[in-house]
C-alpha cells in the first residue's frame, strides 16, 4: 500500500510537468508550470496577508481512534480522535497555521478544500508539497480570505473515508448573520469496521471492472433505486451506514435550542461515495449559501448536497423534537439528527414529507450579486469529458486517467472557462482546488461555488478567474472515481 502510494506521486509528479512541458494546447514558446515554490504563489499570498493579520495555531493529530457507533466499537482514522474531527474556526483575514502530526501508519496530507489557499499548502501529495510520511510532520500556513463553511480531509488514496474529516468554519464579524444559533452538520457513508474496507470496497470495484449494473453476489455493491434528482444511479456502493456529526441514526446526534430561534445549519457533504437529501420535519430551509458563499436565499423543503458540496440554511424553529433528516441519495438508509427544542423523540427511520417537496439544486441557485464575477468572455476554454463505468474499471477526463492526466494550462489574469462533459451513466461532483468558480446557467450566472454536480448526458459549464498561480487539482469528489483517476490539473503556466 503503501509502496504503491509512494510511487503513484511520484509518476503522478513526473507527469503532471511532463504534461505542461510538452503540450502545445495553443500557449507558444514552451510553456513552464509556475509551481507550487513559484515567486508568483508567494506574491499572490502576500497581496492576500493585511498586515498585522492574526495567526490561529492548531495542532492535529491524523492517528487510528476508536469510535463508538451505537454501541459498536469501530477503529477508525481520526483527527484529534473524533469523527469528525474538532470544527476549525478561524476569522475572515486571518492566518490559520495548523500543526499536522502523522500518527497514521500511511502518509498523509491535509487538503482544505474550497480554502482560497496558497498553493504549496493545498495538501496535494507529489504536487504541491511530498506527502508527509508515518512520525513526520507538517506546518499548514496560509492566509484565509473568504467566510464561509468549507472542511478539510487528506488527499492520499482513501483516507478521507476512514473518518479523517473536519468542519472548518470562517466567520466574518462584518456578516449580519441574522440568526441566534448555529449548528454544523457534517454526513457521511460509513464502512470500517462495520461492512469491508475502503480499500476492500475499490478492490470490488476495479473487478468489476466498473459494470454498475447486475452486479449480483457482489455484497455491498449496488446502484440502489436510483435518483431523478441526480440523473440516474446514486452510486456504486450501498453502506451499511449513514453518519449524521459521527452519529449513526440509532444513536441521533441532538442539537439544542429553543423555539422561535433561527437557527443557521452549516451543512458539509464529506462522504465519499453519496449524495444526501436532507431535510428537518415540520420546516422549510432558507438556503443563503453554498459552498461557503452567499446565494440569492431560496426557501426550499429539502436540500441535495453532492460529496464535497456544501450549504448554508436558515430556519426557524417550531416547539418540540424535530429529525433532521440526511437520505442516501438514490440509495438506501439515511442519516439522522434531531433538533429539539421541546418534547418528543423522532424514530430513526423518520421520514419527514419535506424529503418529497421542493428540492433546492445548489447548481439551480441564484448568485448573489455581490459575488458574481465580472461579465467578460472567456479567454481560454477548456472541456473536461467525464467517462467510464462501463468496459473499464477506469474514470477519465478526456480520456486519461490519473496521473496520466493531460493537464489544463491557463496564464494568471485569464477568464477560463471549464465545460464539463459528463458522457457517462453516473453524476459525478467536479471539484476545484484553490478557487471557486461559477456556473453558468444558460446565458446567466449562476452560483459561485467549488464543486458542482454534474449530471449523466449533462454538459455543464463554469467560468474562474484565474487569480491564484498554481497547480490545481480538478477533480471528481466521488472518491473511487478520484482514486480510479478521474482527475487533472488546471496549470497556470508561465
Ligand atoms: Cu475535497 Cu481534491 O478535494
Ligand atoms: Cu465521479
């Protein structure tokens, strides 16, 4: 494993310059990726640090714990031994500086994903920074820009769904907010200990040579009922549980507060292979953000949140015992909290009839117009052509799999413009590093957002500035796509 890791970042390494050095892809006199120790990362960081800028320091520690499942004891990887790890607060302009210590028996890295960060901190093993090896140690530095609900996870092979996954939170004393109370809520598909292996689920996965379809006497794996709201299959694995802020639904996290409070929900979809549908019975959500940043609110029954994506919702709060209510998208099972502000005790398998109302798509969403990117036409475009599934146990982006990847070359200042593809039977979540992008609906703007699902037959487009010199990860956040190499780079190139 841990062999095969080793060497993975480094073809991955190899071929990511490679990739940029060679291609022509309409940039003249062989272009260089500005990498991860370029003059113009630290110049973009230091336009981005006011002076006198607080530093938060935290030390985590990435190491086995054991978690407890209802009763059922379960080792799992572990931020700071918990699942999730501890929530990260910092505010808008300050400093995060994290201590990572590598307990772990594999090496690791910390990803904070959505973060506007600088790019030899985006956690990127054998891209932007060596993978930090069991015993060793890193120091995350970087300056963070934007408000907002993000997380942060590893970016080596499946560890993200061992439970290595944090909340982080960026508060903005400028916000009005508008609410008395906040919660985040964290949902996640969960295996170890209770089904097999990540590792033995991939296996599973790579035999089957990626067939979704009448895959009798394969155990877990199973596309469930399937999901309109998703385009078709919910997935490839069916969990034997659904984990609502580490909580399985037999043993419902309980959040508190009292009626007629607004309560502001940070929602984070950290699972790997699921999307949820979440609702709380007996009330509608004002959704005012996603991922991390502000929409045009909309009020909605239920929300779908694909893997990485998050959302912001506003509610206010009847008297009693309420389930928050996460479902397995196009799947089976479900996630469960309960908000209590009164009487009453919600069953698990509750099934508040929000779940069938008005769904609010965050890629449907209107942006705000505060955040919505000058109007100009894109300089460069690039398509990204989503396949797989089929005849292979492979994911690809044009074709290549990672880190056989062709890379995406931009120059700083440039408008891009990414069109997703998706030529496949499955919706696959697109992820971003290092900036957020924004849909296009249309002829209109839609959100600003960093990871966005993308429909089967869909084809879907986003515009970035491109304003934070790099290498970027672009991705699929279904983590057995990423892992069966659904992913490439956007290079900035010199
Ligand atoms: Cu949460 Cu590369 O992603
Ligand atoms: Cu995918």
């Amino acid at each position: 494993m841990q062999q095969w890791s080793r060497r993975r970042f480094l073809t991955a390494a190899a071929a990511a310059t490679l990739g940029v050095a060679g291609g022509s892809c309409g940039i003249t006199s062989r272009p260089r990726p500005v990498g991860p120790a370029a003059r113009e990362v630290a110049a973009a960081e230091a336009r981005r640090r006011r002076p006198g800028a607080p530093v938060r320091e935290v030390t985590l520690t990435a190491a086995p714990a054991t978690i407890d499942l209802a009763g059922r004891a379960v080792t799992a990887w572990a931020y700071n031994h918990t699942v999730p790890g501890p929530v990260l607060r910092v505010r808008v302009g300050e400093v995060l500086r994290a201590r990572l210590d590598n307990r772990l028996p594999e090496p690791t890295t910390i990803h904070w994903h959505g973060i506007v960060v600088r790019n030899d901190m985006d956690g990127v093993p054998g891209i932007t920074q060596p993978p930090i090896p069991p015993g060793g140690r890193f120091v995350y530095e970087f300056t963070v820009s934007y408000a907002g609900t993000y997380f942060f996870h590893p970016h080596v092979g499946l560890q993200l769904d061992r439970g290595l996954y944090a909340a982080l939170v960026v508060d903005d004393p400028a916000e009005p907010g508008g609410y008395d109370q906040e919660a985040v809520v964290v949902l996640d598909d969960w295996t170890l200990g209770v089904g097999p292996t990540p590792e033995q689920l991939q296996d599973r996965l790579m035999a089957q040579g990626g067939m979704m379809r009448g895959n009798m006497g394969m155990g877990m794996l199973g596309q469930g009922g399937g999901s309109p709201a998703l385009g078709g299959s919910g997935g490839q694995i069916a969990y034997p549980l659904y984990l609502l802020n580490g909580h399985p639904p037999a043993d419902p996290p309980t959040i508190h507060a009292k009626p007629g409070q607004r309560l502001r929900l940070r929602v984070i979809n950290a699972a790997a292979e699921t999307a949820f549908r979440l609702a709380l019975g007996g009330h509608r959500l004002t959704v005012t953000h996603t991922d991390g940043l502000p929409v045009t609110p909309v009020t909605a029954d239920a929300l779908l949140l694909g893997m990485g994506e998050r959302a912001d919702a506003l509610v206010r709060l009847h008297d009693g015992a309420f389930p928050l209510v996460a479902l397995a998208e196009g799947k089976s099972g479900q996630a469960l909290g309960v908000i209590r502000t009164g009487q009453g005790a919600p069953p698990a398998d509750a099934h508040p009839g929000e779940l069938g109302g008005r769904l609010a798509a965050m890629a449907e969403l209107g942006p705000d117009p505060q955040g919505t990117l000058p109007t100009a036409q894109p300089d460069r475009s690039h398509q990204l052509l989503l396949s797989g599934g089929m005849m292979s146990p492979q994911w690809t982006i044009n074709g290549r799999s990672f880190p056989d990847a062709e890379p995406l070359p931009v120059r700083a200042g440039e408008r891009v413009r990414l069109v997703f593809g998706n030529q496949s039977m499955m919706f696959h979540p697109m992820h971003l590093h290092g900036h957020s992008f924004q849909v296009q609906q249309g002829t209109r703007p839609g959100p600003r957002k960093d990871t966005v699902i993308v429909r089967p037959m869909q084809q879907l487009a986003v515009d970035v500035a491109a304003d934070n010199p790099g290498q970027w990860m672009v991705h699929c956040h279904n983590l057995y796509h990423q892992e069966a190499g659904m992913m490439t780079t956007l290079s900035y190139v010199h």
